[in-house]
C-alpha cells in the first residue's frame, strides 16, 4: 500500500522525489523519507513519522542535493509507525532501498545475516532486503546481479528500488506481486508505484511486468524477466490529466470525487453505447466469441469493490438470466471450489494491483474458468494485462482512501456488461434499449441528487454524538446499504453494520433503540411494501429512522422519521442513485466528528499486500 518514487537525473531531485510522495499519500502515510547520493558520493537520508508535509518541513532546514535518489511514504505492515520503521533503509552507509509489499521468510532471513554481522534497527521487513542486497553485492561488482541474487531469496510480494551510494549513474527496480512502473523523461528515469507520481515530469510509462528486474540510468533502460533474461517491455504514453491531484475548489478529495460523478460515468459510457445497445466490442475484440458462450459469472473482489459485485449478481440473474456468484479475493484463493461451465470469471478492482484479486486471477487460470474479465480504472495495471479482456471504468485519478467515482462507474461497467451478455441469454432488445436510455439518463439524475448536499449536511448533525448505526435495504439495494455502512466507518470511525432488512426480526432488532440511528434506502420497486413493514419494526420499538426515498414513494416523515427524497428513475440504475446520498452523509458526518476524511487511521488507498 505504500507509495515508491526514484530517480536519475542531471539535476536535484528532492523536489521531484516530494512532488511524488505527496501525489502517493493516499498510499501510505504512517512516516515519509528520501535518500539522495550528493556530488561527493554521500548517502544523504532524512525519515519523518506522519505525513510528507513532516518531511517537506525537514527539507527545508536540511536540504537534500544530488541527482540521484529514493522516497517513500509508509502505510505499516511490519513495525509500528516510527521514524526508525520508515523508509528508505540502509545497510552500512552504502545501499538504500525502500520497499512496497511483505516478505514472508523475512525472519529466516534476518537470522541468516544477523550470523553473518548485519545489525538491524528496524523492526521491518524492508531491512532484511537492503542487508541482503548489501552481502549479495560483495560477490559481485553490480548492484542489478546483488538485487537480482537478492530476489531469487525473497518470498512475498514486492516492488522496490535500490540504490549504491558508490555508483551513483543507476538505480535498479523490481516487481513481485507489487506495481512498479518506470518514466521515461529527456535525459532522466524514474521509478514509481503509480504513474501519479511522475506526472509532473512525464508522460511516457513502462509498466514492469511479475518477475521483471530493471536497471535505469539517465539515457537507457535495462529489463529482465523472471529468468534473468533481457526482454522489451512496451511504452505508453498517460492520458491522466496533471491536475488529477488537485482539490480545486473542495475542501476534501472525497468531496471533490463525489461531485466528479456525473462526469466520471459519461467518460465511462462515452462511445461505448449506440441509440439502443451496448457496443459488445468496448469489452475486448474476443469478447463476442467469449459473451456467447457464457452460462455462468463468477465475481471476485475486495471492499468497495466486492459490493459492486454484489449488486451485479442481482442484476446478472434477473435481466440477463445468468447464475452469478460473487466471493471475496482472500476467501476464494484459499478454499477449493467448483468451476461451473463456461463460467467467465469476472475481477473488479480499482487499482488493477490488489494482492488478494490478482491472486484470485492466477489460480482461477490453473482451475480452467473458461475466460477472464477485469474491471479497473487502471490501464496498463497488472489484474488489466493478466486478463482475457478488460473493461476500463474511465474514472480517473481517485485520492480519497473512501471510493466514491471509482464505485459508481464499477456499476456503471456491470450494468453494460450484464446487458453485453444478456442478449445471448434471450434478453429482449427492449430491455437492452431501456438500460442504454437510464444509463444515459444518469448523469443528469445524479447532478440533481448532489443538489441534496446541503440537506444532507443537516442531516449528518445528528449522528454527531452516534457510536452506532444501521443501514437497511433490500434486493439489489442491500449491498448498497453495505457499502453506505463501509463509508461510514471508513471515515467517520461510527460503528456501522448493514442488513437486508428483511433480517430485522432474526437479531438486529435487539439493538433497536432511541440512540441507534437507522439508515434506509427506500427506491420506488416491488418490496417497498415489505420494506415499510420492515420500518415500521424500528419505528416502534423507538428507534430514530432516516430514509433516504424515491420520491414517488410518498413515505411520510414524522415522530421518529426524517425523509429525503431523490427524484424518480428508472428501477434498472437505482442502486446507483442511492450510492450518492450515502456517501454525502459519511461525508459530512466525518466533517462534524473532526476526522481525517481523505486518510482515515489504519487504511490506505491501494491494497498490494495480503
């Protein structure tokens, strides 16, 4: 989860290093350091706890110079947050690394060098790696033969950066189960974990592949597979605008993503639909063959993105009539299943770089799934390139730790790829036409919906003294509830569970009372009767309800009932209108509590590690 960035240039690179960590904050930041070799041939570090404004201070009383150097800023795995855990490690004044990922035989290691002389400090795994290298190196003049001896020895996920004092004209990379990308500028390279990163200094990317190990000097780049063997990885160049970073006029990321919605979906939909069909061929050129041979899906993912899956199964079985199943990443790489046939296997991620759905994806193609499907917002990322086809969600640049645009085009995609498949299910053209119309239609309905913000932000003052709370829905408006639950705790730090509301009477009940506020999702479709009987429970047994309701519903607020209505729309996109008022509550709920809404404690933005 930590974010990576290097370079080699003729000129200083503190800057460009800062500039860097401070665009990869939403990855990490428990502490930030930066390394720098000077003219003299001195290894230079400076660490921080907390966040790289802690480190951007530092520099300003300690300057760092020289044309080569590493930075990093932490979200912490192995060690408590600390000045000493933070990277970039150093093993005897000589090689500095900084890490993303974990080592798994890191213990077996460190005994091995400790018996050897190394001292540790740290209580990281990243240590065991620098030492490592730094005895590796002894039996070789080369920095790339030390890091790749070094790897060969490493089991766990990791993308990293190395650097030797001594030789200051290269930096050498590697990527095991962790992103790392290379920039390529005018007589400069960089590493990073994302492409953010090195925006500012270029846009032309070389995305290292599983295995591959590289050595970067300012004029040339070296690439080697698993096998130590040189290959040609190819260069793109980045679509991502500058000012993805910025909050412009918002006070929050999260703010600023969540009103970037209506935009984010036409990007998402944008020639990807005629006047009445999905275009097949938005999903991949093998696609056609691929959709009309599917009888099952099979969705796997993490987080936010699992909800998303969630509403997709309903939307899958009802409209396309396809059996779906859907399964969290961590829990389906570690139990044996049953592969349906001609199941396609769908992963949602938003990163592409998730360890536990990548994972999933690997051993999904040892059992024999059919095809493979990736849904992310990432091109180029690996769950992207390791899939048959791919649909990218167009979202942009999402910072906040909290998805919000990056959840609403998932759903967006599953809808288009539900009625993608649907036709060869028997869908009728009809149904297919009647999605293509609301997904259309949803950008407008959801800039009406951000107009509620204010009410909303009223709203929020009552659950400023709230330790718990309850979300409710039904059918596919369940996992939205789900995720409304998430977004809540995520950022807030409010103890929030959710429920098909029909489960009220089999134990949530029992917590029903005047200081527990329930939140309900109330669309215009054919359980709103027994979702009112399910209110009608909490209503009685004292408990304060917020219901967020179509407005043609007609539920009525009173005596222990507040309504907000959204106005009508089309049954098919609803869950993704109901998204909207969920999130703006979180939002503004951890405004009122004084938490840090775009870096909650505890959390980070993308989840490369187990």
């Amino acid at each position: 989860m930590c974010g990576i960035v290097g370079a080699v240039a003729q000129r200083d690179v503190a800057e460009i290093l800062l500039e860097g960590l401070r665009r990869l904050e939403y990855r990490g930041y428990d502490s930030a350091g930066m390394a720098v070799v000077n003219q003299a041939g001195e290894l230079n570090r400076l660490r921080r706890l907390g966040k790289v404004a802690e480190l951007a201070d530092a520099l300003k009383l300690e300057p760092l110079q020289g044309g080569t150097g590493i930075a990093h800023t932490r979200w912490a795995t192995h060690g408590e947050p600390s000045e000493r855990n933070a990277h970039p490690h150093v093993s005897r004044g000589d090689i500095a690394v900084v890490h993303n990922g974990i080592i798994e035989n890191h213990e077996l290691l460190r005994e091995k060098l400790i018996k050897q002389g190394y001292e540790f400090i740290s209580e990281t795994d990243t240590e065991v790696i620098v030492h490592l290298i730094h005895a590796e190196i002894q039996h070789t003049n080369s920095l790339l033969e030390a890091v790749q001896r070094a790897v060969e020895q490493l089991e766990g996920a990791y993308g990293m950066v190395a650097m030797d004092r001594r030789d200051p004209s290269r930096l050498i990379g590697a990527r095991s189960g962790s992103p790392l990308v290379i920039g390529v500028g005018i007589g400069e390279r960089f590493f990073a974990s994302d492409q953010l990163a090195l925006l500012p200094v270029t846009r032309r990317f070389i995305y290292l592949e599983e295995g591959d190990v590289a050595e970067i000097t300012r004029d040339s780049i070296d690439i080697y597979d698993q096998a130590g063997k040189p290959v040609q990885r190819e260069e793109s160049e980045s679509t991502v605008t500058h000012d993805a970073s910025d909050k412009g006029k918002f006070r929050h990321y999260m703010l600023k993503e969540i009103h970037e919605q209506p935009d984010a979906i036409i990007n998402t939909l944008e020639g990807r639909l005629t006047d009445k069909q999905v275009i097949e061929a938005s999903f991949g050129h093998e696609a056609h063959d691929i959709f009309s041979k599917v009888e099952s899906v099979q969705i796997i993912a993490c987080g936010t993105s699992y909800h998303a899956g969630l509403v997709a199964r309903y939307w899958f079985e009802s409209i396309a009539g396809v059996q779906c199943n859907v399964e969290i990443a961590s829990e389906f790489r570690y139990r044996k299943s049953v592969v349906p046939k001609n199941c396609l296997f769908v992963t949602i991620s938003q990163s592409g770089e998730t360890a536990d759905t990548l994972a999933a994806l690997r051993l999904a193609k040892e059992q024999g799934f059919m095809a493979s499907l990736a849904i992310c917002n990432v091109p180029g990322s690996s769950l992207v390139r390791e899939s048959d086809l791919s649909f990218m969600t167009r979202a942009g640049a999402e910072i906040g730790v909290a998805s919000t645009k990056a959840f609403t085009t998932q759903l967006v995609s599953f809808l288009m790829l539900v009625a993608a498949i649907g036709r060869y299910r028997g869908m009728s053209a009809e149904t297919e036409a009647e999605i293509v119309k609301a997904l259309k239609e949803l950008p407008n309905h959801l800039n009406h919906v951000l107009q509620l913000a204010g009410d909303i932000e009223d709203l929020a003052e009552d659950f400023s003294e709230k330790h718990h709370s309850l979300f409710l829905g039904r059918g596919n408006q369940y996992p939205i509830a789900m995720e409304g639950a998430l977004k809540l705790k995520e950022i807030s730090y409010i103890h929030a569970e959710a429920y098909a509301a029909g489960e009220l009477k089999h134990g949530p009940l029992a917590l029903i009372d005047t200081d527990m506020p329930v939140v309900v999702v109330a669309p215009n479709n054919d359980l709103l009767e027994k979702l009112k009987s399910n209110m009608e429970e909490v209503r009685a047994r004292g408990g304060q309800l917020y219901v967020f309701a179509d407005q043609a519903t007609q539920i009525k607020g009173g005596d222990g009932v507040k309504v907000m209505y959204i106005e009508h729309v089309h049954e098919v996109v609803a869950p993704i209108i109901f998204t909207v008022p969920l999130q703006l509550l979180s939002y503004y709920v951890a405004i009122i509590k004084g938490t840090d809404v775009d870096q909650p404690r505890n959390l980070a933005k993308s989840v490369t590690v187990e």
